[in-house]
C-alpha cells in the first residue's frame, strides 16, 4: 500500500526509553485518496514512537464499506528499503508489482513484497469486495540488504487453538512471521520478527511466551484487549519494552476481539522515512523522489517501460485507467532519520562482550543455507534472519549465474558464513549442470582458495580488474 496523503508532512517521531508496564499509543486518521477517500488509523510512525522491531508503518483500516468508500484504489508508486506486508480480516485485493508478480491478498494469507533497491505496485480491492478490512505493515531492511532485488512471497499460516490455564478454549492463533507459541513461519525476513494474528473468545485470557530480546506490539481489532492487566482501546497500539518473557492478553468484552501481535529486537540503526521511500538521508529520500519522477515523465513520452535498467523497474500496468502515483512535493525542511531505539535498563547498560569460541561456533552450527530462487540469491539464515547472501543474475536462459555480489551482516562476521555459503551455492550450480561468471570480488577469492569449483567458470571468461 502506498501513503496516500497528497502533502506528506514530516512527523517527528522518538522512540521513548522503554520501561516497565504498557506504553499505549493513540492512532491518527489518515484519509487515503480524494473525495471518496478510505480513512486508516495509523500507530507507526508515530509521535511516541518511530519502530517496533524493524516495523516501521501500520495502517488498519475497516470494515469499510466499498460501497461508500470505493474501497482501495492505490495505483501504481514506488518503495525502496522496505518489505510490506498485507494482512485481510476481509474483502480481497490485486496486488501486481513491476518484478512481474501478481496476486489476490486475502483475509489469512501473508502476501510479502520486498522493494530493497527499488519497485512499483498497484492494489485494488476486486469487484465482489463489499467490505474491506485488515492491516497494511511495512518493515525497514538493514544496511547489509536494503539494496536487494524486489521479490514477493506468499504463505498461509495455519490456525491452531489457544487455550487458558484451565485448557478451555480461549481463541486461534496464526504465525505469519517469526515464531510464537510453538508455531513459526518459514518466510524469510531481513531481520528477526515476529508477525502474528490472535483471536480471543468473550471472556478469555491467554499467556504468550515472548522472546525477551524482543520489544512487542499488540493491536486490537474488534473491542478492548488487556495486555498484562493494562487497558488498550480498540485501533490503540500497545507497546512492551525487551525484557519480559511472557504477556497475558485478556479479552473483557462480550464480542471476539482480533490481536495483531509485532515484535523484534530494537532496531539500531537511523532511518530517514517519507512518502513510499525508506532510505538513511535527506539526500537519498531526493534522489528516489527525482528517480520516480522522471521514470514516469520518461514513459509518459513513450519510453520503454519494459526497461529492467529503470531504478524501480517497469511501471506497473494501469488498473481501471488511472495513472501512476508522481511522488508530491517534500516539505520545506530538510527530512530528519528517525532515532534509532533505545532502551533503559540493565540490557543497555552492559557493555557489549565479544562473543567466546564457543558461542561462535554454536552460531555457526545453527546457520541454514538456502536457494532463494525467487530473489536470484543464495542465502544464510540463523536463528529465522537472513544473515547473509550471494546474488546473482540469470543468463544465457538459466544456464549461467553471474554471481556480482556477497554478503554478511554485522553480528555475523567472523563464523566463516561467507565461505560456507559459497560453497552451498557453487554446489547446487554443479549438480544443476549451470555455469558461472565470477563478477563478485569475494567469489573469485573463494575460486583461488578452492581450485576444485574453477571447472563451473564459463569458458572465456574474462574476470574485471580487483
């Protein structure tokens, strides 16, 4: 979804030193489009607080009757270092996007668009939606993988039965990212998170084990929830700070109430936020808005919009006639990053120990290496976050890879993930019968080290210049 608000102004968010208890925000009204617009109530970004983990946007909108309303008409906009999420209590929408996907969202189905490096998309709910309503989330990618190909993924978490203390059954439970009460996810994300959807019977209570680690956010659809004996309007945001290791949602009224439930460690690094763009300065949020302008002036003049050379890819096709979204005016001053989180308490106050032998290899022995085919990447995930990658692009019809670039996040330095990920993937082009070309300066490293890969080099290769 886009940020459809015509003359975006820039809001000075601050994440509050957490502390004891339940931090309850109090969304704002945001009319999405013209006349007929569809109002959201938005809790992220917001005066109180910049993220929740990597969350960093959250509409939730309805029911709303299409009828009155036209429902959503989002043409087609860019994004850039963010991955959004759509979640549906009802009603279903078209999602297409310029790496060729398209899609239906609806109610109990993640759909998950990575923008990184840049991507345009358009949603409209279908003709036969009388009533929409859901959530629309938006995550920050880390430094290490904000420029990432776009992609998009789809899951449907099942639902499994929540019950009290006395085994009654007190509601449902569905885990669309990360992990929580038994149940977890297999949707790769850039950080570790957790996305979640509960829903509560009158009268019950539950308790959640949390990771500690972890800050929470917990949403309420559908009436008053309590969060561990703390009153949270319907449409408030509640927020807990790391350091609990359980919450008691209780639901007090006489009608089911739905819980989204977000979490994550803190997010340490500045973001700088406006429009449809994630970047990390004034400057680079200037150069997308320029960069999406003149792609839609271009294909306005009739430029080939099938350019894969294009910052955020072809533009979209028209839905119903309307035109792509031009990014509007920035404000009059120049955009500040969002603080990065802080904390009180004993977690921050520790200075940080590098990690033993021990640890070092107990992280190592707990990485999973993956082909996300999909994003043209080979990837290293440990404890459910991709901790690193090589990236490809496909050529001569998937018979070659020209790998140009690998990768490994801070935190992940030093376990000898890079290699071993080279590896994984230089075997699966061997027993797939593929060729490469080693454009990435680590690749070709790797090769030297191990000359029993040098027979997977395409034949004529010339490798750039170190």
């Amino acid at each position: 979804m886009s940020n459809l608000e015509a003359h975006p102004v820039e809001t000075l968010c601050a994440d509050r030193p957490g502390g004891a208890g339940v931090e309850v925000i109090e969304p704002r009204d945001v009319p999405l489009g013209g006349p007929r617009a569809m109002t959201v109530r938005r809790t992220l970004p917001s005066k109180e607080r910049s993220l929740v983990g990597a969350w960093c946007f959250l509409d939730h909108y309805g029911p709303d009757d299409v009828s009155a309303t036209g429902g959503m008409r989002v043409p087609p906009h860019p994004h850039t270092g963010l991955q959004t999420i759509s979640w549906l209590f009802t009603g279903e929408i078209e999602h297409r996007d310029s790496a060729g996907h398209q899609a239906m969202v609806r109610p109990g189905e993640l759909n998950l668009m990575t923008a990184g490096r840049g991507i345009n998309h358009s949603e409209y709910s279908t003709p036969g939606t009388e009533l929409l309503h859901g959530v629309q989330l938006w995550t920050a990618m880390p430094e290490p993988f904000r420029g990432a190909p776009p992609g998009f993924e789809r899951y449907v978490p099942r639902a499994v039965v929540l019950r009290d203390r006395t085994g009654t059954t007190a509601g449902e439970l569905r885990v669309f990212l990360g992990s929580l009460h038994g149940e977890a996810s297999p949707v790769r994300t850039y950080t570790a998170l957790l996305g979640a959807e509960a829903v509560l019977e009158p009268g019950a209570s539950v308790e959640l084990e949390l990771a500690g680690e972890f800050e929470h956010a917990f949403l309420p659809d559908g009436g008053v929830l309590e969060v561990d004996g703390d009153t949270v309007p319907e449409a408030h945001l509640a927020y807990v700070a790391p350091g609990p290791g359980s919450v008691g949602l209780a639901n007090p009224g006489e009608g089911r109430v739905r819980v989204m439930i977000l979490g994550g460690p803190p997010f340490e690094e500045e973001i700088t936020m406006w429009w449809n763009f994630v970047g990390r300065s004034h400057e680079e949020i200037v150069g997308y808005r320029e960069a999406w302008n003149a792609e839609l002036a271009a294909a306005e003049r009739g430029g080939d919009q099938a350019d894969d050379g294009a910052p955020f890819g072809p533009v979209v096709e028209r839905t119903g006639g309307e035109a792509p979204l031009p990014a509007p005016p920035l404000p009059n001053v120049r955009l500040r990053p969002r603080p990065r989180a802080r904390q009180t308490g004993r977690r921050t106050e520790e200075k940080e120990v590098p990690m033993s032998v021990e640890e070092s290899e107990k992280k190592a022995a707990a990485a999973e290496f993956v082909h996300a085919e999909q994003r043209h990447r080979y990837e290293v995930h440990v404890g459910g976050a991709t901790a690193g990658f090589t990236q490809y692009r496909v050529q001569e019809d998937g018979e070659v890879l020209a790998f140009d670039h690998t990768e490994v996040a801070d935190g992940y330095s030093g376990l000898g993930l890079a290699g071993k990920l080279v590896a994984f993937a230089l075997d699966d082009v061997r027993a797939k019968g593929q060729r490469i070309r080693p454009y990435c300066p680590y690749v070709r490293a790797f090769l030297k080290r191990h000359p029993e890969y040098s027979d997977l080099v395409e034949a004529g290769f010339t490798p750039p210049e170190d």
